[in-house]
C-alpha cells in the first residue's frame, strides 16, 4: 500500500492522514467481472470478484452490506458501472463515481496492490473525487431524452434520403419548400408514392401557407421517374414515420 502516514514539510512529519471513511470499499469494475475490495478486518477474504451478472451484483451487495460497508468508490468506466451502481444505490450504499484518470494521478501506489485495493485505500481516506451524477428521476427523464435524441438523429438521416430519392428523379422540392418534411412536401411525397405524376396537380397541393406559387412548384416537381429511385423514396418515408411514430410514443 501507499505510504499515507508520513506528511510533507516540517509540519506534516510524524503525522498520520486521518480516515474519513472507516466502513469504504473500493471496485474495479470491467466488462465481464468486478474486483472488490473491503477492509482488511471485515473478511478472512477482503477482495472477491463477482461476474457481471444481476445475480451475482445482489451477492456483492450482500456481502458488502455483511461487512458493514455504507460506501463505495469505482471508476466510471464505459456503461459497465451503471448496473452496479444502481443495485448498490437501492441498497443504501452510497457510491462515490470517479474519473479513472484522478485515480492514477494519486502517487503512492505499489505494484503488488490491486485496483480495487488501491481505491478503496484511497476513499477510506477521502481522496476519491466524485463525479457529478444527478438523482435517480433525474437519470430516468435523461435516459428518455437520449434515446429521444438518437430517434430524431435516425428520422433525419431518412429525410437525407428521400432528398436523394427525388434529387436522382430531378424532383427539386428541397428547392421549392423549405423543409421537405413539412405539410406540404410531405403531401405532394405521398402523392407520388400513390402515382401522381402531373406537376400542376402536385403543386395544387400546397398548404395555404406555403409561398411557392403553384408554377413554380409545378417547375420543381416536373421530374424523371425511376422505379428504383421511386422505390427507395418509398422506403425512405417508411422509415422516416416508423421513427416518427416512435418519437411520439418516447415523448407520451
């Protein structure tokens, strides 16, 4: 272990760094298996490794709690650590999240000590920084709002390309509308699916609100229909409402 006894200068010599967290445990956490480490007084063996698995979490949980630990330190490493975190928080076990890279900036460490020694050496003495991890509903809301952001990130790359589709069959609505996902390039894009191919009928189409005048639209919408182009639009609008409709039921 790191030699946390002896302080610098002249005041420092002589005095032993105070434990701050008597009842601390330290975990490295990994991808397939977690290294815990207790106290060296509260178990005939202080460091276990338990599998990734629900089941094994709640009997590192148990044993943690049998050993008298009330918190824990542990890197944030990928996704890996927000299971255990989790379990351990419903627990009543407070975590202390850190950045690995404060860690391994802390000196003192010999190279027979394991990682999840070397953490739980360093929180019993308060030296892990916590990182900053919002409460629970906070993370639910947040969870929501990600996966939200991805949904509108894949409906987008669809709108890319249905303008592909129609720019491969000269059809020039991005030039015509300012947004091709709008009421009126949405409806005039339906009606070709259905057959439409007349350039004044499309145009007529317009939303009241739309500025184009139905001869400058019918210009834009006068196109060279492919079957193959037509049938990647159609395809392209699939998917662009599948995630629309998702959108929708993430927002409800």
């Amino acid at each position: 272990m790191g030699d946390f006894t002896q302080g610098r200068g002249r005041k420092g010599r002589g005095k032993a760094l105070p434990m701050i967290n008597p009842n601390a445990a330290g975990l490295d956490i990994g991808s397939g298996e977690h290294w815990v480490a207790v106290p060296e007084d509260r178990d005939e063996q202080p460091v276990r490794k338990f599998r990734c698995y629900t089941g094994d979490l709640q009997d590192m949980a148990d044993w943690l709690e049998k050993c008298g630990i009330t918190t824990v330190a542990m890197e944030s490493t990928g996704v890996y650590w927000i299971p255990v975190h989790q379990i351990l928080e419903r627990r009543r076990i407070a975590v202390v999240l850190s950045n690995a890279q404060h860690i391994k900036n802390v000196p003192g460490r010999k190279t027979d000590v394991l990682d999840c020694q070397w953490i739980q050496r360093l929180h019993s003495y308060g030296l892990v920084s916590g990182s900053f991890r919002p409460d629970d509903a906070i993370c639910v809301i947040r969870s929501y709002w990600r996966h939200r952001q991805n949904l509108v990130r894949y409906a987008a790359s669809h709108t890319q390309h249905m303008q592909k589709a129609l720019i491969q069959m000269n059809v020039q609505l991005h030039k015509a509308v300012s947004d091709i996902t709008g009421k009126t390039g949405m409806t005039i894009i339906r009606a070709i699916l259905r057959g439409e191919r007349a350039a004044h009928a499309l145009a007529a189409m317009k939303d009241s609100r739309c500025e184009r005048s139905v001869e400058e639209l019918a210009a834009a919408l006068t196109g060279d229909y492919r079957e193959e182009h037509l049938f990647v639009l159609k395809q392209a609008v699939e998917c662009y409402d599948f995630y629309q409709a998702q959108i929708e039921q993430c927002d409800r």
